[in-house]
C-alpha cells in the first residue's frame, strides 16, 4: 500500500510536469520550469517519505514548506502556459497582417510601386549644345527644357530627346541643363543613354540594356539662374595668367554689380541623379525586354553573317582576297600579312595587308582598303598600293 502511495505521487507530479513542460513558449521557460522542478521533486521526495514511513501527522508538519514549493512551482508553469497562450495570438495576427500587406498594399506602398515606372510628361526642349561629331555609333547632346520642374517630367524629357535625336546613331547620350548657361558645367537635371542595340558605348558590350535615365529633383531659384548666367558672359574677363579663372576677382564683380555680397555669390548646386525606371508599365517593360531579345538574336545571326567572310586559318577576307589576287602580277605569289575591318553599320572597311611579287619578280608588300558589303561582296577598293 506504502508503495502504492509512493509512486501515485510521484505518477501525478510527473504528469503535471510533461503538461507544463510541453506548453511552455520558450527553451528559456521550459529550462526555468525544469531548475525549479528540480527543487520540488526534492522535497515532495522528503513528503512522500515521511507520510510513507511515519504517517499523516509528519506529513502534516512538513506540508507548509511543500505547498510553498509545489505553489511556486505551478506559478511558473502557469506562467510558461500563459505566455503560450498570448503568443500564439498575436502570431496569427501578424500572419494575417503580412498576407493582408501583402495581397493590398498599403498607400506609401502603393504610391512607391507608382513610382517604380515613368509617369513623367516629355516637356518642350531645346538643343542647347550638339556634340555629334564624327563617331558613327554615338551622338551626344544638352538640351534645355524650363517647363520640366519635376523629376518624372525631366526623365521623360530626356528619354524623348534621346528617341527623336540623331535617328541614324545607335547610341545617344543627352543631358538636361538647368539653363545654357550650365551646358557642360556638369550640373545637369536629368540624362538618359539611349542604346538601340543593347550593346552599350563600345558595341561590344551586348548585355540586351536600353535605357540609363537619372534625374533629380533639384531646383533652381531665379537669383541662382541670374548669378550663373553673369557667371557665364562674364567669365572670360577674369581669365589670369595661367589661363584659370579668377574666381575671387569675379565674384567679387559680380556682387557688386547685382548689388550683394560676395558670400552670397554661388553657382547652382544640382544634387546627385538618382536612376529612374524608362519604362511606363509593367507591360512597356515586358515589350522592351521581348524587343530587346529579338535584336540580340538578329545581332547574333548578323555578327556570324560577318564572321562567315573571313578564314578562319589566317582571317583574310575571301571577297577582298580574290579582288587583289586578280589585280596582282603574280597570283600565286600572294601571302596574307593581315586583316583587320571596322563595322560601320551597312557595310564594312577592311584593310588588308599581304606580299607579293612585282613584275620584277620582287617579293614587296602590298596594302587594300576596300568597302564591303555585309554579304561580303566588294563594293568599292578605297586605297591600293
């Protein structure tokens, strides 16, 4: 019967024991709750001895000191049960909240997912500066808008400029200045690099890219726009000589002369560009990715259209090669040096370099320019000797 008892306490300790281990919210609580069990298990160990070996009168006498235990001891697996509990609710909550955010947005977000693409309006421009030059690949312009104040506005100005610009280049760069007198100053509103190929500056480069367009939303204060025009028509007064600038001298004109102070004398300062989406939708974006992947593979096929010309042992062109050789004394004297072409888009130069024997039967060297058409046919010899 003794026995019985003994291990019917020992039975119901354990039993509370595993519901409140199991329920605890935290490795920390559960390792709380097991120190303090430890404590109780020694004492309810010296309860069920006493009431075992001596009776109920010694389990009387010892029961304060085990309630205090076993009540402590129930607190604290209360308290890991509670904790538990009010955990488990609110995770379900902020659950739900981040599926809620998720599937709607809230308004900041909304407004920055507004934001990701072009909702600018292209505003009338000016070229205020043309840098086209003699590059066949590239075109580079300033141009000025005054009616593009906002961010999105001057982006969509200059993606506009760079579309309508030099038609016949496939790269264009352009940037917005605040006024002409800022061209060139570096202080720019906006820029955009236009490649219609996807091969970047060189042409070489073919990562599929169209768009680089930046912009900020910067603004220029008229007594700003007055001091930099001044700036610029009367720069060229106050050249020292090392051929610098002045700048103390002109500023302290300046401020004389718009009735100021010099320390109130400065340029416009343009903050940092910041990139900006070319595209206007979700679905402009997916047209320009498809148009771009089309382009790459007709690049492809174009570029082995070109390679398929030259030999691949010694790279001479084949076209280019059979010309010379006919117009040469002794054919079979013919020795490829070596080749090298400039892709101008429509057609091809190449120059070549090879020996061969005069009508002396002298071995001498020989050089052929020559434009080519892109199915590898000469079109026109430029330079013979």
């Amino acid at each position: 019967m003794k026995k019985i008892i003994k291990w019917a306490c020992f039975g119901f300790l354990g039993i509370t024991f595993l519901i409140l281990f199991f329920s605890a919210s935290s490795n920390w609580g559960r390792l709380l709750f097991v120190a303090e069990t430890a404590c109780v298990i020694f004492v309810y160990r010296k309860l069920v001895q006493h009431w075992v070996t001596k009776g109920w009168s010694a389990f009387v006498s010892q029961s304060s000191s085990v309630t205090i235990c076993y009540v402590v001891w129930c607190i604290v697996g209360s308290f890991n049960i509670g904790s538990s509990l009010k955990s488990d609710k609110p995770a379900e909550q902020v659950a739900s909240a981040s599926e809620a955010a998720a599937i709607a947005p809230s308004n900041s977000q909304a407004k920055k997912a507004d934001d990701h693409y072009l909702v600018g309006v292209a505003k009338p421009y000016t070229v205020a500066k043309d840098d086209d030059g003699q590059d066949n690949r590239k075109a580079k312009f300033h141009i000025v808008a005054p009616d593009a104040i906002s961010k999105a506005d001057r982006a969509a100005t200059v993606k506009k400029a760079a579309m309508e610009l030099a038609p016949g280049k496939l790269v264009k760069v352009v940037f917005l200045a605040f006024d002409q007198s800022g061209v060139g100053s570096g202080n720019n509103l906006a820029s955009a690099n236009y490649f219609a190929d996807g091969c970047g500056f060189s042409g070489r480069e073919c990562d599929g890219k169209e768009w680089e367009i930046q912009a900020t939303d910067s603004q220029v204060s008229a007594e700003q726009l007055t001091i930099s025009r001044e700036w610029e028509n009367n720069k060229k007064r106050f050249i020292d000589k090392t051929g610098n600038i002045d700048e103390q001298k002109l500023t302290r004109f300046l401020a004389k002369k718009l009735g100021t102070t010099p320390e109130k004398i400065s340029l416009p300062f343009i903050s940092e560009l910041t990139p900006m989406n070319a595209y206007s939708s979700a679905d402009d974006e997916a047209a320009a990715k498809t148009r771009m992947a089309e382009k790459a593979k007709a690049l492809e096929a174009r570029k082995k259209s070109i390679e398929a010309q030259f030999s691949p042992w010694d790279g001479a062109h084949r076209g280019l090669e059979r010309v010379i050789k006919e117009k040469m004394n002794d054919p079979s004297s013919y020795e490829h040096s070596a080749t090298r072409y400039f892709d101008m888009g429509d057609y091809l130069i190449i120059n070549t370099e090879y020996r061969g024997k005069n009508s002396y039967g002298g071995v001498v060297k020989g050089f052929t320019k020559a434009k080519v058409g892109l199915d590898g046919e000469v079109i026109e010899i430029l330079e013979s000797r």
